[in-house]
C-alpha cells in the first residue's frame, strides 16, 4: 500500500471490520469509524468487535473512533455503512470529501430507487465513487482467507491503479471494471435472491431447487441489469454470478439465513425487529420489484419474495406459485 496514503474506513460493521481487519494486515495504519462510541472504545480497547465480528483478534495498527469528521481529510475511504444510511453518513461530515470513495454497502435505497453510486454523488459531489463487489464472507476476509472482488472505477484507469496498488493484499484480489452500475446491480439483486434461496433450504426442497432458484434468479439479474445499462459481462462475473452463488449457498449469508427463517413461519416484521445486523435484502427487495415493474421487466422469484416479506403470501404459496408458472422455453422472457 502507498504510504502517502491515509486510509479511513466507514463502518465497523461485520464487513467494515473485516476490510479494516485486511487492509491491516502488513502493520498498514487503518481508521475504522464506528457510529457507536462503545464499538469503537472496544475494538480499541480488547483488540476485539464482540457485537459484530467477534471472532476475529484485530490488528493494532486499526485504530477506531465515533468521530466521523476526522475522516473529511483522508486520501480513500472504504464506505462500508448499510445502503439505507449511506446518504445520511456521507451527505453529513464527508459532504466535501473529494478523495476516492469506495463503496462497499449492497443495496438500492428504498423510497428513492437510486443505487449506492447515485446516492453518494448527489450527497457527496466531489468523491472521486468506485465500487467494491463481490463474493464475500466477512468473517473469511478477515481471517486472510483468499478473495476475489470486482472493483469498479467511475474514474477509469488511473482510479484503477491508484486504488489497486492500496487495496490489494496477497490473499485479497481486486479485478478491474469499469462498469459501475453492473457492479451495483449484482450485489443489490443477490441479497434479494438470497432470501428465495434461504427458503428453499428452509423447506427442505432439496439442492436441484437450489440450484434452479439460482439459475433463474441469475436470468433475472441479467435482465435487469442490461435494462438499466449494465454490461453482460459484469453480470456474469465475480459481483453478479460469483455473489450470487456465495450468498445462496450458505447460512454465513445474513439473507439466506432470512430466507431460512422465514421457510418456518416467522413473520418478516419480527424477523428484522430482532436483528442487530442488516439483511439488505428484505430492503431492497420491494424498490427492486418497483423499479422492474416500471422498466416491464419480469422477476418472478423477486416478486415472490416481495409478497413473502410483505405477509401478501405464504411460503407454501410463494412456493407454489412460482411452480405453477406457465411452461415455456428457458431463454423466453417471462
């Protein structure tokens, strides 16, 4: 990493924790913003992130705080804070921040249909915006495990060489796009994905269930994506197909593990009033149905998980509904 450099991280969520946690990983000095004051005394204090990432002994080159406004100065900084506050969290202290800006949160925010990207330029005009996406368990990333991501530049090629050379790390592998909005879309559908996914599992439907949620879910990311500009090949890479794969595929997922509690009955409503951590999904979910439907865009499975998450429909129903779907080839539009 440049050591000209001054890195700040935004989050000290599960996912914020961890990139600290890697970026750290050679001695490199990392500030990590947590909203909450006893998050950050913490993590300096027992080298530990007991209510989101407590597994992972930190590094003491990462030093914490709760003070957001020590980080208007700083060269790059990773914006890991959950899509529904980005705008609130940039738009306050980092309004005028005009260094690079990497956004990490997965999400489309509810109310406006904007993506991460969209979100931080009208909040934060100045912020030279790329995305980080890709298939990613905090708790592997934070223990060095090795990972592939899509890092995708607004500013082209020399964002791209700017930021590799401090982000990269032997075990953390950045691959170069410059599709911005490919990059959003695959993580932002994924999590909605997840949870149709999560109830697959939940009821016990069997792994050629899984598989096809996944198959078909991916059809529906790529049709979404292409209408709202992105590439193709984007979608079919480490942030849209490689994530898509991770996150319906294992219970470290926050929205499969959704999915799976919804498959026994438990309300959506009591779900998420009892949940510490974010399951983007179950946000995302109903402005992604809203923005397809606006566009004529068909995405049956998200349609289904809105219905769930709203109470509309049952799991029995969801399920059902969506197998009694007209029969027709596999590559027509829905």
């Amino acid at each position: 990493m440049s050591t000209a450099a001054r890195m700040g991280v935004i989050g000290a969520g599960a996912w914020g924790t961890a990139l600290a946690q890697m970026l750290a990983a050679d001695g490199a000095p990392v500030s990590l913003w947590a909203r909450e004051e006893e998050v950050a005394n913490a993590i300096n204090t027992t080298r530990r992130n007991a209510v989101y990432l407590p597994d992972a002994e930190l590094s003491p080159s990462i030093v914490a705080t709760s003070e957001l406004a020590a980080f208007a100065g700083y060269d790059t900084l990773l914006i890991v804070t959950p899509a529904q506050h980005l705008g609130s969290v940039m738009g306050g202290a980092l309004a005028d921040f005009a260094g690079d800006a990497v956004l990490c949160a997965k999400g489309i925010e509810a109310g406006s249909g904007r993506l991460m990207a969209e979100v931080a330029h009208d909040v934060a005009p100045k912020a030279q915006l790329a995305v980080l996406s890709g298939p990613t368990f905090a708790h592997e990333v934070a223990e060095g495990l090795p990972t592939a991501v899509t890092l995708a530049c607004k500013r082209g090629d020399a964002q791209w060489q700017r930021l590799s050379a401090q982000i990269a790390r032997p075990s953390f592998r950045p691959y170069y796009s410059d599709d911005i909005v490919g990059a959003e879309i695959g993580g932002a559908v994924k999590n909605v994905l997840a949870i149709a996914c999560g109830v697959v599992d939940g009821l016990a439907l069997g792994q050629n269930a899984r598989a096809a949620t996944i198959a078909r879910g991916y059809a529906e990311m790529l049709r979404f994506g292409l209408a709202r500009g992105a590439q193709a090949e984007t979608l079919s890479g480490l942030c849209g197909l490689g994530d898509l794969v991770l996150t319906c595929s294992s219970t470290s997922s926050r929205n499969f593990s959704l999915g799976r509690a919804l498959a026994k009955g438990t309300p959506a409503s009591e779900l998420m009033a009892s949940r510490r951590t974010v399951a983007e999904g179950a946000f995302t979910a109903p402005v992604l149905k809203a923005l397809a439907d606006d566009m004529g865009v068909a995405m049956p499975i998200t349609d289904a998980v809105c219905g769930l998450l709203a109470g509309k429909v049952s799991v029995t129903d969801m399920v059902r509904d969506i197998l009694a779907r007209p029969l027709r080839t596999e590559m027509e539009t829905p």
